[in-house]
C-alpha cells in the first residue's frame, strides 16, 4: 500500500495465469506484496478462451510509490 498518494509513482503491469479473476487477483496482491509501497490497482482479464490446462491469461495493473534518495538519508544496513 501507498504511503504517501501524493509522492511520485510509477505505473506497471505484469501478467498471470489463473483459472478465475479471484484467484488472479490473488496472485497479483502476491506480487505487490513482495514490492515495497505497492499496490494492485486493477485486473483484466486478457483472454477469452482457456488455455489447455484451463487458465486464463490476466493484466495485473500495479502502482508503486517511488522511493527516491537524496544525500540527506541514512540507510542502516
């Protein structure tokens, strides 16, 4: 999740594979999870007919909070 809405953010998309858009989403709240300051904000649906292991593919639409450095902040390893 944003922190800040009003800071910068880079749009990006990525695609799954599932046999439903419930478990779609899931998957792309998986991957947003693995990205700090990200949200999914939109799936689609890509295909219309399943493919031979019945999937479908899908769009996860993503938005990332971007995190910018100046010489200004400390990062504790």
């Amino acid at each position: 999740m944003l922190q800040d809405p009003d800071n910068p953010y880079e749009e990006w998309e990525d695609t799954v594979w599932a046999s439903s858009r419930a478990m779609a989403q899931s998957k792309c709240e998986l991957i947003a999870s693995q990205f700090p300051l990200t949200e999914v904000i939109n799936v689609t649906q890509a295909t219309k007919t399943p493919s031979k292991d019945g999937t479908y593919k899908f769009i996860c639409w993503f938005r990332a909070e971007v995190i910018s450095y100046d010489s200004n902040t400390k990062i504790d390893n």
